[in-house]
C-alpha cells in the first residue's frame, strides 16, 4: 500500500510505502485509493494550528492512466472539514478508482475518477 501526501517543505508530493517516504515526485496516479483522515493528527492539528502529516492518499501505484472527462478536483483543509471535500460541491470522499496528483502553479492538484455511482 502506497501513500501519497502535499509536502509543504518540498513543494510536491511524498511517497511514503511500509511508513518510509521513498520519493518526493510532482505527479503520480494512485488506484483503488482511500482518502485517509488521521483523527489524532486531525485534533492536534486544529488544536495547536500547526500543520503535521495527518491526511493522505491510500491505493496502488498505477502505471499510467488517461484523465477522464469526469475527474473532480478534491482537496482538504483540517480547519474546514475533517474529511477530504470534492473542491465544487463540498461533498465529502472518501475512495476513488483513480487519483492523480500534479502541481499547478506551485499549489497542489489532486483529481479523482468517480467510484462506481458514488465517491
């Protein structure tokens, strides 16, 4: 199981597998991914308002994969929500089949292929 998380340091992304971060990457694509809240991360977090790793993106590393017409921009904000949020609508997700992540801007793109009917 891989996660992925917003590097706040580097500017990218860190992969982390087995709890060790193997890589700092601009993109990568994830599949059959949850979207990981950390309660106690959460808490301290919104407590002390300092940021830690506390939110990231659980699933397989895919290969490639095409971005569909239909991919939502997601993003998380722990003194918004304690859940990652489709970015239009606010809806709370919770799995994907795909995620990709880039980085726009120097800001992070996180989108997200709808999982059968429902996120």
């Amino acid at each position: 199981m891989t996660e992925v998380y917003w590097n706040l340091h580097k500017g990218g992304y860190s992969v982390r597998e087995r709890g060790r971060v193997i890589a700092h990457v601009d993109h990568i694509v994830l599949r059959d991914a949850r979207f990981v809240v950390q309660r106690g991360g959460y808490e301290r977090t919104v407590r002390e308002r300092v940021k830690r790793v506390h939110a990231m993106v659980r699933g397989g590393v895919a290969e490639s994969a095409q971005l569909p017409h239909g991919a939502v921009a997601v993003t998380y904000n722990p003194y918004r929500a304690d859940h990652f949020q489709v970015r239009a609508s606010g809806e709370r997700i919770d799995t994907a089949r795909l995620v990709w992540f880039g980085v726009k801007d120097g800001k992070p793109l996180v989108l997200a292929e709808q999982f059968g009917d429902r996120f």
